[in-house]
C-alpha cells in the first residue's frame, strides 16, 4: 500500500543512526511473556533434570550395599532417587513447566513480530492507516495474543500493550531509515543469533553423543569382564540408567533438531536481507512480512516438535 502523506516531517528527518528498536523499547507485554518464558523453561529443564538424577541415584544405591548400625546406606540413597523421581514427577504433572514455557515463548514471539510489523509499517499496520487506526489494530491483535496466553503471562498492569514512543518514532521515520533500523535491529540480530545457537547446539549435541558412545562402551566391557569372572560387580543397572538419563535428556534438549532449524532459518534471513535492501515502499510490506514469516516457520517448527502446534500465535 501506498506511504500516507500525513507523517511527522521531523520524524521522516531522523536518519536510522538515530533510530533503533530493542527488546526493551517493545510494549510491557512482551518483557512479561518473555521474562515468564524464561522461568518456565528453566522450571522444565530443572525438574527433568532432577527426575533424571533421581533414576541415576535410584539404580546406584540398588546396586551396592553397606550396612550402618541397622541401615543400609546404599538403599537410603536408593530411597532419596526415588523420591526425587516422585517429587519432580508430580511437580511436572500439576505444574506443567513445559506447556508455560511453550506458550510464553509463543506469547513472547508474537508480540515481537506484531510489534517489528507495526514499527516499519508492514501488512497488516499499513502505512496508509492513520495513527489512531494502526495502534488500534495493534491493540486487538497484541490482546488476541495475550488472550490465548493467559494462562502462562501475566497481564501487565496498565497500558502494556500499545505500541511504544519508540516503535511510533521508527513507524513515522523514511523508508531509507526503516529498512536500515529492521536490517540492523531485527534481521541481522536474529541471523546471528541462529547462527549462534545453531553452533552451540551442534556442539552440544557432539559431545552427548560422545558421552552416551563412551557410556555404551563402558557398559559392554564390564558386562563382558563380569561374563569372564574378571569383574564381580553388576552395574549394568547403573550404566543403563546412566545411558537411558542421558538420551532422554538428548531427547529433551532437541540439539540436532534445533541445530537444524536455527541453520536453515538464518540462511533464510540472509536471503530475506537482500529483498528487503532491494524493496521499494510498495514492495515493503510483503518484504518484511517473508522475513517476519522466515522467523514465525522457525518458531512454529519448534513448538510442533513438543506437541504444541495448537499454541502458536503468530
């Protein structure tokens, strides 16, 4: 659609050296859902761990024996895994960290990409709406958002979800200093970090399939030297549950996935960079939107890997 005329001259004036548009100049909501994202993930990942170290320990103290007084120390410790077990076990299955964190983080990565949309005038906050009716949209569309997360993000007190004087600053500024301020701000941001991420993970993922390989071989030369008389001690169980904690937790993390994803997203967002130089202001809008859509396929991805397909917002 075509630039309305009735934009601030002075604002049109500033160059993008003068503009920017960071995570805390987005509306309240989005500090909310992505501050509660944080913490859910955190509250999964620490409570799978401890359900898994309680396996670990539970097999380790069914394994030996030493007998204190009475007590045998080595099934006390057998007694502690299992409760840690129980414990995060029924943590996860009344709070359900996992399903928080995924519709925070969609919560989060929507009013993201609803708020980069609105700041650069992309579909559907049309340049050629007039103020008034562009943050009205972005007010029903951030409170659609926040309605389908409420259960996982608080609701921030007062006006947490109109656009902010930076986004209305950047809305009002020339297209040369948009698409500068989105390729600096939002693109080239969100490319490297894939490609960060995507190295981390590929790393990760390296060094736990060496663990687990070194585990398996481990457990076939004991087994093999107890077959043989040169090992007394059983440990298979311990080894098993050791290899068993480590693939759920590979399973968990999702590094080859992720690793996957996040490459093929941030080759996608250098490809979208090149358009969104290229574009025009009539060619804008659908150009911000592929890049926006590049970002919203990867998100989308992630949460149908968890069976969360029905939350994505975006």
């Amino acid at each position: 659609m075509p630039e309305t005329t009735n934009r601030d001259p002075q604002a049109q004036g500033q160059t993008a050296e003068m503009l920017g548009l960071t995570d805390d100049q987005l509306p309240e909501f989005f500090a909310t859902a992505d501050a509660s994202a944080a913490s859910a993930q955190d509250s999964a990942l620490r409570s799978s761990g401890v359900r898994l170290a309680g396996i670990v320990a539970a097999a380790l103290g069914g394994t030996f024996s030493i007998v204190v007084g009475q007590v045998d120390i080595w099934a006390a410790v057998a007694l502690l895994g299992f409760l840690l077990a129980l414990g995060a076990e029924i943590y996860i299955l009344l709070v359900r960290p996992e399903q928080r964190w995924y519709q925070a983080r969609a919560g989060a990565e929507s009013a993201k990409t609803l708020s980069w949309r609105y700041s650069v005038g992309a579909d559907p906050f049309f340049l050629a709406l007039s103020t008034a009716a562009a943050d009205s949209l972005f007010r029903e569309r951030l409170g659609q958002v926040a309605q389908q997360v409420h259960s996982s993000v608080r609701i921030p007190a007062g006006d947490g979800g109109s656009p902010t004087s930076g986004m209305k600053s950047l809305r009002a500024a020339s297209l040369k200093s948009r698409r500068a301020v989105y390729l600096r701000d939002r693109t080239e941001v969100q490319r490297d970090w894939y490609t960060a991420k995507a190295e981390a993970n590929r790393v990760a993922a390296s060094r736990w399939r060496v663990f687990l390989l070194f585990s398996e071989v481990v457990a076939v030369t004991l087994a093999s030297a107890r077959l043989f008389g040169l090992w007394e001690i059983d440990v298979a169980g311990i080894l098993a549950a050791v290899i068993g904690a480590g693939a759920a937790w590979l399973s968990l993390k999702q590094h080859v996935t992720l690793r996957a994803a996040y490459s093929l997203t941030a080759a996608e967002l250098q490809k979208q960079m090149g358009m969104l130089r290229a574009a025009n202001e009539q060619q804008w809008s659908s150009a911000v939107a592929d890049a926006e859509e590049a970002i919203s396929r990867e998100h989308t991805m992630w949460l149908a890997s968890r069976g969360e397909v029905n939350e994505v917002i975006i």
